[in-house]
C-alpha cells in the first residue's frame, strides 16, 4: 500500500484545511489509518486516527475540539479536517496505515503508534 497526502497550503490563522489521504492500490478498507505532523525543530506528533471501520476515533491534544477524522473506504481515501487553524499548527502532516487489523494493532494505531505504511506528507502553513 502507498499512501498519498494531499489538501496541505497556505491560510490565515482562523482558516480551514481539508487533507486527504489517498491508498494507490488495494483494499484500504481494513488498516486503521493516522494523521501525525511535525513542526519545525520538533518531534512527531500524533494528530488523529481512525479504525478500519470509522467507528472508532482518536484525537491528539493538538487536534480535539477543531479537528476531524473520517474516512470512505469506497475511494480508499482518509480525510482531516482542519478548522480554527492556528500559526501553531504549521507544520508537514503525514498520513499512516497499519497492516494489520488485530485488537493489539489497531489499539496501537488509535494512540499514534505502530504504523507500517507512511505517506509523503503534505505542508500546512498557517500565518497570523
């Protein structure tokens, strides 16, 4: 499976953003799918994921209340929406997958951890 983020510019803080992340092959219906970023200077941070299903989600401190996580399994796609963008939140977001769709696996996956495929990235940058 690759996976290729896309939907990343430029916007004023208060702005919006929608990400996607599209599976080039294959089902994508089965691995529990994650958005995570990294700023400059900084380390990778978990953003949200969601299970194989859309049943199950979970969100980084960074992300609750503005972001949203959803996925159409129909398109192999996962999407992020970025509300109330904040000049905090520049950063590059990559997309991740797992293979596997065991308990341990997607428990794994929905806290940030465990992914076996990576996307690209794609940049966000938000002014003030």
């Amino acid at each position: 499976v690759q996976l290729q983020a896309s939907g990343g510019g430029r916007v004023q803080s208060g702005g919006s953003l929608r990400l996607s992340c599209a599976a080039s092959e294959g089902t994508f219906s089965n691995p529990t799918t994650g958005w995570s970023r990294r700023a400059p200077g900084k380390g990778r941070e978990f953003v949200a994921a969601i299970s194989w299903t859309g049943g199950r989600t979970n969100y980084g401190d960074p992300a609750k209340g503005r972001f949203t996580i959803s996925r159409d399994n129909a398109k192999n796609t996962v999407y992020l929406q970025l509300n109330n963008l904040e000049p905090e939140d520049t950063a590059v977001y990559y997309c991740a997958a797992i293979r596997s769709t065991g308990t341990l696996a997607t428990a794994s996956a929905l806290s940030g951890r465990g992914y076996d495929y990576w996307g690209q990235g794609t940049q966000v940058t938000v002014s003030s």
